[in-house]
C-alpha cells in the first residue's frame, strides 16, 4: 500500500486513539475543574461570584450543582462510561457558561472579528470536542465499549 492509499483508508482504523485522548483530555479537564470548584472553597468561592455577575438565581446551589456536573460526568467521560449522557451535560455547561459570562464579553467590531474572537475561546472548542465524541462514540478503550458493544 502506498503512501497516500495508506493515509486515506489506514489512518481510520486507528481512530480508537484519537476518540480516547479527546475523551481523557476533556474529561480530566472537567473533572479536575469541577473538583476543584466543589472541594476547594476559594475556587467555589470565585464561581459563585462569576454567577453573581451573570445574575443567575441562588449562585450559591447553582456553583455547587454545576461544579458535580462537571466533576462527575468529567470523569464519566474520561472512562468513557455513558459517554453520551456525560457529553449532553457538560454540552450544557459549556453553552451555559457562554451565553451568560462569555459572549457578553465579546467585544468586536464587526462580524468576521466576533467570529474570529468566538472561534478562539476554549469553551468553543471544548463543544466541538464534546459534540464530535457525542456523534463519534465512546471508542475501543471505554467502559461502554466493554458494556455495551459485545460481539
């Protein structure tokens, strides 16, 4: 197999590799995040403060709430365990914590610049990632491949 045949139809198969360290990487982000937020008060702290900003209801229940599902389905990600469920629920996070701290603080002058500004935030590419592994699936090295995916 040549060179370019090899790229087109033998990198897929191992797509396994790529689906795993999406879902490690983010996962463990969210994880870790979320942690941090529900275990250590200056950190939970400073997010009831940014929901304060944002004039969400009852920041105090809110970061708490927000920071489990962070925790929790963080590391349900990263063992690949109800991959699906986890992905909608930090897909919630994400466009949660966009509309109402992040966006507000996009200041651009015109649309190609607003775009350029959205495109570069990480909460955006933490959606791409989290919608690809929603569409893509869990992947060979996951609890729900060893669950749910038995030949």
């Amino acid at each position: 197999m040549d060179l370019s045949a090899y790229l087109v139809n033998g990198l897929p198969h191992y797509e396994w590799i790529a689906v795993l360290m999406a879902r490690l990487s983010v996962g463990l982000l969210f994880a870790i995040s979320g942690g941090g937020k529900l275990f250590v008060a200056e950190k939970r702290e400073k997010m009831q403060e940014t929901l304060r900003k944002a004039g969400l209801p009852a920041p105090e229940t809110m970061a708490v709430v927000l920071a489990f599902i962070e925790f929790f389905f963080g590391l349900l990600l990263a063992i690949g365990f109800l991959t699906p469920i986890s992905c909608v629920m930090l897909i919630g996070v994400m466009v949660g914590a966009l509309v109402t701290t992040v966006l507000p603080g996009i200041e651009a002058k015109t649309p190609i610049a607003w775009l350029g500004e959205f495109l570069y935030l990480p909460e955006t590419l933490y959606l791409v990632i989290l919608f690809w592994l929603l569409l893509s699936g869990t992947g060979q090295l996951s609890v729900d491949n060893l669950l749910f995916y038995r030949d």
